[in-house]
C-alpha cells in the first residue's frame, strides 16, 4: 500500500502486488489473507495509527516485513540530552513541528506492540546510521540500533 500513485507503477510493473491507497484507512477494503506478505517502511509515510495498521497487515497477510526507526538511539538520546533539543538525522530526517511521525518509539516499545496485535517475531536485523547490520546485535541494542527490520508472522490461536 503507497499514497503516491507513481510509487506504485515499479512493484507492479515487476508483477508484484501494490495498491495506491492511504495506509491508515486502505487496508480495511481487503479481504483476509488477500497477500503473502505485507510490507512497511516507517521512512516513507509513518502510520498516524499504527496499531490499526499492524492490525490490518496481519488480518490480510500472515507475513509482513517493517522497518522502523529507533528513538532511543544512544545518538538520538545525547543530542537532546545535550543539547535539549529533538534530534535531526538520517533517521529522524525532519525537525519536530515538521515530521510526519507522529509516533515516535523505541525497540522493546514497538515489539510491545507487536505483541498486543498478534505477531511473532521472526527475525530481527539491527542496523546502524549507514544500514549496516550491527555486531554483537544483543548487546545494549536499544542504544545501538538506528533502525530494526523485522520479519513478522502472524500469531497461531492457541
């Protein structure tokens, strides 16, 4: 699902499915199961209501893959720790009054979430500022990860 319609014309021009549709209210017109796999990256148009849309991705794919950004980035946390101002960066490209992420979070508080809609995750890939995967991913991650890619399945009844 991608607002701009001219985004849309690559992936489908390559035989994948993709609809120009608003994100936060789009999803709800496709039936359950209706893909293999969604997909979403918090860096093009972040969700004003992402519960509802993990929500949605899951009633309509069993996978998804997203990447979001981490607020709680040890270089997020100093810049306004020092300099008492919201961060700008690759990551956070916008200054506060301008950005469309309105919802800004940390790791454990976006695998919460995760959890509260029903999925599992997968696989967890921690990148740095140049999207590179970390070293030693398990230590301090929530200070080291600029951005996390998941990979998510949708949780089995039990």
């Amino acid at each position: 699902v991608e607002p701009d319609s001219h985004a849309v014309l690559p992936p489908v021009a390559r035989g994948a499915a993709a609809l120009s549709r608003d994100q936060d209210t789009g999803l709800d017109a496709s039936a359950p199961d209706s893909y293999d796999v969604g997909v979403m990256s918090g860096t093009q148009h972040p969700p004003r209501r992402p519960k509802h849309v993990l929500s949605e991705m899951a009633r309509i794919a069993p996978a998804a893959i997203l990447s979001v950004p981490n607020f709680a980035y040890c270089r997020h946390r100093a810049e306004l720790m020092l300099t008492g101002r919201m961060p700008v960066s690759d990551e956070l490209p916008y200054p506060w009054y301008q950005t469309p992420n309105i919802h800004l979070s940390t790791l454990p508080d976006t695998e919460a979430l995760f959890d509260d809609v029903g999925l599992d995750v997968s696989t967890r890939i921690l990148l740095d500022e140049q999207h590179v995967p970390l070293r030693a991913p398990r230590m301090a991650s929530n200070l080291r990860a600029a951005r996390a890619v998941y990979t998510l399945t949708r949780r089995q009844p039990r």
